[in-house]
C-alpha cells in the first residue's frame, strides 16, 4: 500500500516537472503547443527537433474531426535567430487521415505557412527589418536567408494608391535606376506619406503617370521647387491647385548667391586682405540676430574693404524681412520692394536670383498663405541617399522604389 502511495506520488512530480518543461520550452521559444525532442548546436546553428502536441484536426474533405495520424514527415524550417544562434527546426509533421471518407491531410501549425521553409515570425522579423536603411543583402544573411528570398517578401507587399491627396508635393531625387540618372517622388506633406516614386522625370511619364488617378482634379495645392520645369505642366495636370514654392528651395537661392559674391571678392582682393575672409562664410551665412560683438566687428571689417559684399548682405538681411512677413499681402510689398532693390543692386548675382523671384512671385506668395514645404520630401531624399549608400546603389528600379516606400511607412 505503502509503496504504490509513493508511486502515484512519484507519478505526479514527475508530470509536473514535465508541464513545467513544456512550459519553460514553450516560453522561451515563444512557439505554442510544441514538444522538443531533442537541441543540437553546431558551430552557429541551433537545431531544435520538435512535434506539435496531438490535436483534433477537422477534415478538409468532409468536416469530421479526427486526430488518426496516417505517417509522419520532417520537414526543416528556419526560425528567428536563438542568442544569436541560426535556429533551424526539425519538425517532425503528422500527415492526418479521414477515418471517416480517407482523405490525407497535414496537420496544421500556426507558426507555419502553407510550402513556407521560414516560420512567420521570420517572414515578420524580415518586413519590419526591410523598413530600416539597410540593404537586402544584410538583412538576409541576418535571417539565414538568401537575398533574392528577403525580396520576395518586399515583392509581395501592395503599394498602390487609388487617390492623390489634396495636398500633393513633387521632386526629383539622383536615383540611378535603370538607366535614368533622376527618379521622381509624389508625396503627401500633409499627412507624411509617399504617393509613388516615378522611374524618371520626363513629362509625358509624368502626365501618364498622373492621368491614371480620377482624383487629379481635386487636388487644392501642389508643392514643388523652381526647378525641373515642371510648373507649366502641374497646371495642365492640376487645372484647380494652387502651386506653392518649396520656401527652404527659394530662401536658398539668396545664400548661394552671396556664397558665389564672396568667392569672387576674395579671389578678386589680393593676398594681403585675405585675413578680413576668415569665418566669413559662416559669417555672412549666420542669423544676424545671433551674431556676437566680435562677429559684428569682423563683418563691418570685411565690408570696409568690400562694397559688392556690404551690398549684398544687405540684400539677405532684407529678405529676412520679406520671410518674417505676417500675411500674403505684407510679403507681396516686401517681396516687390525687394526684386527692386536686387534689380538696382548692381550684383548679376542677385540680378539674376531677382529675375526669378519675379517669375515664380505668385508662387512664392502662395507660401506665405499656406504653411506646406517640401521638407518631408527633403526627408524622403535623405533616407534614399542612405539606402543608395549601404545598398551599393539600386540599379533596379521596381525594387528601388518598393523599398523607398517601405521604409518611408515609418
Ligand atoms: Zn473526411
């Protein structure tokens, strides 16, 4: 009596140690209802044998539920790496059979797609990765897969838009994708979303590419910068928006004529005034409300000695004014009194920066009324560099773009 006692009671630790096995395996593989036979570990790979715990499976045939195993198959798949361990299951697979009209079937497991060798997690681990700057290449060899399988997953994803938003911006990136040197990107600033991602910058791909969404013609504002020509063609395809200047795009121009001032004074001044242009880059450049004592002096130094130069800062410092205008109409008097000025300023630089301005004024206008700029798209062209950078290029062009996409849903 005493001893079939200590049996049952035997019995009973050792199934609870089990579940408790069972437990542990199941929480650290993150897999459930799995029993590990067996882990073995050579050099970087952890292989882990295992079978799911029998289960009523319903016939795909006719419905009955049975758990009759016909035989068993072992099938390898690959897991998320294990204390940077590759992980590769040895799945012992029941194939299930029909007591009730014969049919043979595979049991099923939620960790696994049907004809998938990589368990989901994988698949999901890889779609989140996909999203960082990093190329394909690495990403799969992180995951124990080849690149070309790492692609697919990308390659599966759907990235179409049915409709432009109210609001859409236009640019042009250096891609270097299939032959063309300039890729186009759509983006919605508003909402920070890329639209698509053109294989290249010709307007009749353009026009084509626009005519396909029926919404063309609810688009309210179009966002672009002076260059690319694209202007003429925005208004034939968006016969209701208003076109915004990008604001950092036409603020720019005046820096770099001022750059290209100085240049030119310092090359034409000889060697004994060059001391005068030490930090004047930054100088003239800085936010003349920042501008120390010291720096003050520089300036007031340097213009002693460079009238083109005192001229043309005080063309910047204007347009400071113009930027700080209030509403359309302060801007519009400013931004008028200014092109004067540049015309009468005597500076081909500014001359020219002046001609502009004239010719997109209602454009840049548009900017004082309505608070969109291309500095998400600016945003867009910064990940895209990175991605051209670790990627070694992307000469493929529908790849190039999915991958953009991707990484720019975050
Ligand atoms: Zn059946």
């Amino acid at each position: 009596m005493a001893k079939s006692c200590r049996i049952k009671s035997l019995h009973k630790t050792l199934r609870r140690l089990l579940m408790l096995y069972h437990d542990c395996i199941e929480k650290l593989l993150q897999l459930k209802d799995v029993i590990v036979t067996n882990i073995e570990k050579h050099e970087n790979e952890m292989h882990i044998h295992l079978k799911m715990a029998q289960r009523l499976h319903y016939c795909p045939a006719c419905g009955k539920i049975t758990s009759k195993v016909h035989d068993y198959r072992s099938q390898i798949v690959k897991d998320v790496s294990i204390c940077g361990f590759h992980t590769i299951l040895h799945l012992k697979k029941r194939r299930h059979v029909c007591p009730s009209c014969g049919k043979r079937f595979d049991e099923h497991i939620d960790f696994l797609p049907r004809y998938h060798h990589f368990t989901n997690r994988v698949n999901l681990q890889v779609y989140e990765q996909l999203k960082e700057c990093r190329s394909i290449k690495s990403i799969a060899k992180d995951n124990n897969m080849s690149a070309p399988t790492a692609a697919k997953i990308i390659n599966q994803i759907d990235f179409k838009t049915g409709k432009l938003p109210q609001v859409l911006a236009i640019d042009e990136f250096k891609g270097n994708a299939e032959g063309e040197k300039f890729q186009c990107i759509l983006a919605d600033p508003k909402n920070h979303k890329v639209i698509d991602i053109l294989p290249n910058r010709r307007h009749e791909m353009i026009r084509h590419h626009i005519m396909r969404f029926s919404n063309r013609k609810e688009v309210k504002l179009v966002v672009m910068d002076m260059t690319g020509g694209y202007r003429k063609l925005m208004k034939e395809l968006f016969p209701h928006a208003k076109i915004i200047v990008d604001k950092y795009h036409y603020v720019r121009q005046i820096g770099f004529a001022l750059e290209r001032i100085r240049i030119e004074e310092q090359k034409r001044l000889s060697q004994h005034w060059r001391r005068y242009f030490k930090r004047s880059k930054y100088l003239l450049l800085k936010d003349s409300s920042r501008l120390t004592m010291e720096d003050r002096i520089q300036l007031d130094n340097l213009f002693r000695i460079s009238e083109p130069l005192k001229r043309a800062y005080a063309l910047k410092e204007q347009f400071e004014h113009v930027k700080s205008s209030h509403n359309r109409q302060e801007a519009a008097e400013r931004l008028s009194r200014w092109i004067m000025d540049a015309q009468n300023s005597r500076l081909p630089e500014f001359f020219k920066v002046s001609l502009t301005y004239q010719n997109w004024s209602k454009e840049i206008l548009n900017s004082f009324e309505y608070p969109y700029t291309n500095g998400y798209i600016e945003g867009c062209n910064n990940r895209i560099k990175v991605l051209k950078r670790v990627s070694f290029g992307m000469p493929r062009f529908e790849r190039f773009r999915r991958r953009i996409m991707h990484i720019m849903l975050d």
